[in-house]
C-alpha cells in the first residue's frame, strides 16, 4: 500500500485484469456453505477473523454486511513487537493484514460472512497477493478460534473447489488464532474516510459497492 507513481499504475492494470478474470463470480448465484455453525442466535455478539490482503478492502466490504456490528482492522499470525504496520508492510514479520468482525448471530452467521469473504473481499485463488500488493502479509487466511469454525470453513473451501467455483485452487489457509492486534488508529474505517484515495478508489470502492449491492438483497432475509 505504499505507492509510487509506476506501482500506482501497475496496480491499475491488475486491477482491472482481476476484474477481468473474476467477472463470472456473481454473489446471487455463489454457493451457500453446506454447513455453518450453529449458533444460539440469543447468544450474544460473535467474532470472527480473516485476512484477504490489503485490510483496507476487506473491512470496507465486510462492513456493509447486515448483521455486522463492527470491523476492526490489525494484525494476525505473529508477536505483539512486530505488530505494527511498518515492519508488517515490509514483509518482515509472520503477520497477515487482518481483520475482526463482530457480528449478531441472529441477523447473520459465520457461514454467509464466509461467503461475502470469499466472493466479495478478495481474490481466495492468489497465493500471498491481492493485486499489486505481494507478500505472505497479504496472503488469504481464515484465523479459527475453535475446531468447528476450522471444520466449516475447511468444508466450505473443499465444497468450493469441488464446484470449480473459480478458474483456480482456493490458496486460504486456516491458521488457529492467537491473538489479533488492533492496528493504528489511521487504519481503521480507511477506506470511509478516504473515500478519495487512488488505492481505495482502484481496489476497495468496485468491492465496497458489491457489497452494498449484496447487502440490500440480505436485509429481508434471516440469518439462518
């Protein structure tokens, strides 16, 4: 995410490849995962951590979810001292650009967020790249915090590939989580609050607006 004016213009053009190459990946006809968890909609707020590249996009799409009570966006897969945006843009740690989902089991499940994540957020077939941002810092995971969501999404990603929903192998790993830190203050709601940015203009709004477009269709529909 650190641009100059070569890296800006070879982020457009991939961009615009992937867009390309993704256009048949359509969220109406995308699959719903055949199993989910089952969760006490009663229960109370849950959580959930991916990571899909550039934290900006995935937090700016997953944000306009119904259900989602709130994005946070950090850092996962490594210690609290490397946890900080210079040394994790720099590919010097084993941490991904993650982010937190708190959402309200009883107007949306793991199991839809999961697949908003995967047909929306990012690009799963891309091994350690989401555009022109390269690196294992920008690899696609799921961070499970218990057997069942390491099980569902494992499940999911298999029932993907099966259905050669994409042109190429899911590359998402599951990684257990154990711990997520938050990211600095300027990072986060980025992409709402730089709505004018050339990098949120060329990879997070075309994301941000599929979302919004999805979101409509899900706010008559129950969680499960």
């Amino acid at each position: 995410m650190k641009w100059t004016l070569a890296g800006a213009l070879a982020m457009a053009a991939t961009v615009i490849g992937l867009a390309c190459a993704r256009a048949s990946v359509d969220y109406a006809n995308f699959p719903n995962p055949r199993e989910d968890l089952q969760t006490d909609p009663t229960a109370g707020e849950q959580t959930m951590f991916v990571a899909g590249g550039c934290f900006w996009c995935t937090e700016g799409a997953i944000q306009q979810i119904p259900g989602v009570i709130s994005v946070v966006s950090g850092y996962a897969g490594d210690t609290k001292e490397t946890a900080n945006y210079n040394a994790v843009s720099g590919g010097d740690t084993k941490h991904a650009e993650a982010i937190k989902i708190t959402f309200d089991p009883s107007r949306v499940t793991f199991g839809k967020l999961l697949k908003v994540f995967f047909s929306i957020a990012h690009d799963p077939t891309t091994l350690n790249r989401q555009g022109a941002d390269v690196g294992t810092q920008y690899r696609s995971a799921i961070f499970y915090q218990n057997e069942d969501e390491k099980r569902v999404s494992r499940v999911y990603i298999e029932q993907l590939d099966s259905a050669k929903v994409f042109p190429s192998p899911i590359v998402t790993t599951l990684e257990p989580l154990v711990e997520f830190f938050e990211a600095e203050a300027y990072h986060q709601d980025y992409a709402d609050k730089n709505p004018n940015q050339g990098y949120i203009i060329g990879a997070a709004l075309p994301k941000i607006e599929k979302a919004k477009k999805v979101a409509a269709t899900m706010t008559t529909q129950p969680a499960n």
